[in-house]
C-alpha cells in the first residue's frame, strides 16, 4: 500500500489563514484514507505562532489533528530569534534546528510539498 507523505510549510500568521491551512491538513487523510497518509506541519517565522500554548482559540482543533497522526514541527531558528522555548509550544508539538531545512529534507526524501499561506 503506497503511502501519501506530505509536508505543510507554515510561515504565515494569523486565525483566518491557519484555518485554511488546517482545513487542508484534515482534508487530506479524507482524500487518501487515514493509514496511508503520513503529514508533517513545519511551521517558522509568523508560522510558529499556530502551534503556541497563547493560540488558545485553536488548542483543541490542532490537538484533535495531532492524535490523528499529524506531527507539528517548530523552527528552533525561530524559537531563539523570538525567544521563545520548549515549554512556549503546545505539548504536542516537535522542534527541528532549521524549519527550511527540514522542508528541504523531506522533499529530497520524497515527500510532497505544500506551502501554505502567502
């Protein structure tokens, strides 16, 4: 069974732009089926703030999204420039050093790319 691995790029901030990008997101396990889609969320620069502890209004949704095999990954390029640490991300939430570097990992090993946003 081939599976769908993706990568959402997130570098855009605010309510109405993530709930697009969000929408996406559980669209695509609809689409392709749950067990065959594997989804990775890097999110940096205005981006990083989707997945914040202060996004309150979004908490649960983007919970629900992680149990659903969807992973959150956030800038630590990022975190440092804005001063933010481990503990200022939604538990469920993953750093990795470079955000375009992981964006570029991912492609190179295959994954599709989307970018989201602007």
């Amino acid at each position: 069974m081939e599976k769908h691995r993706v990568v959402f790029e997130v570098n855009v901030g605010g309510a109405e732009q993530w709930q697009g990008i969000l929408n996406n997101i559980e669209n695509l396990p609809k689409a392709f089926g749950r067990e065959t889609t594997e989804i990775e969320v890097v999110a940096h620069g205005k981006g990083l703030g989707l997945i914040l502890k202060t996004n309150e209004a979004m908490r649960e949704r983007l919970q629900l999204i992680s149990e659903a095999a969807v992973h959150f990954s956030a800038c630590e390029n990022t975190m440092r420039r804005m001063n933010l640490k481990r503990e200022d991300l939604m538990p469920f939430a993953t750093t990795v050093d470079s955000g375009v570097a992981e964006v570029v990992r991912k492609q190179e090993a295959g994954w599709s790319y989307i970018k989201s946003g602007s």
